[in-house]
C-alpha cells in the first residue's frame, strides 16, 4: 500500500515538474525572441517615390481614388451580406443552447 502511494507522488511529482519546465522554457524562448532585433527599433526611413514622375499633387489624387474604390467595394460587399436577425422563438421553453444549435443548422442547410 505504501509502495503504491510513493509511485503515485513520484509520478505526480514528476509530471508537475514537466509542465513546469515547459512553461519555464516557453518563457525563456519568449524572452529571447522579444530580445533580439528584428528591425522594430530602427528609424523608419522615408521610402523612394516609386514613379518619380509624379508629383505630391498628383499622388494625393491617386491615393484619394484608391480610397473612394475601397469605400465603394466595401459597401457593396455589405449590401450583398446574408445576415439577417434571429426570429423569436415560438415559446419560452427553447434555451440559449437549443436556439444557438437550431441557428448553426438553419445556417448550414442554407450554405449548403
């Protein structure tokens, strides 16, 4: 009986002592990477204009179209959402759990 309760705590202890050590060697790993440089603490240097051709003027159009693009597409992508609000359920006797679970299967038959 002894014997069998010594074999419990040393795996127990043994077991404890590996998780343990991998959380102290996760840490250690996390301090090492945040130590070294990886260029965040380098001074930002102004990038070349890629087309010099253009001037400041004309960029700041540019970059003006690109934006109205981005607005108009995302509008039109939520336009096209198939989301929709829940409806009341029928009576007060279906949980959070059984309406969450009739949801996702609504909305599985209606992708597939």
């Amino acid at each position: 009986m002894l014997t069998n309760m010594v074999t419990a705590l040393e795996i127990t202890a043994l077991g404890m002592g590996l998780v343990f050590s991998a959380i102290i060697l996760l840490w250690a790993m996390m301090q090492a990477l945040t130590a070294l440089p990886f260029g965040q603490n380098t001074p930002e240097k102004a990038l070349p204009n890629p087309n010099p051709a253009l001037t400041a003027n004309e960029e700041d159009e540019i970059m003006a179209e690109v934006a109205a693009i981005a607005v108009a597409l995302a509008l039109a992508e939520q336009s096209q959402s198939t989301a929709r609000p829940l409806p009341q359920p029928p009576t007060a006797l279906v949980s959070a759990w059984q309406l969450g679970m009739r949801s996702r299967q609504m909305y599985e038959k209606g992708n597939h």
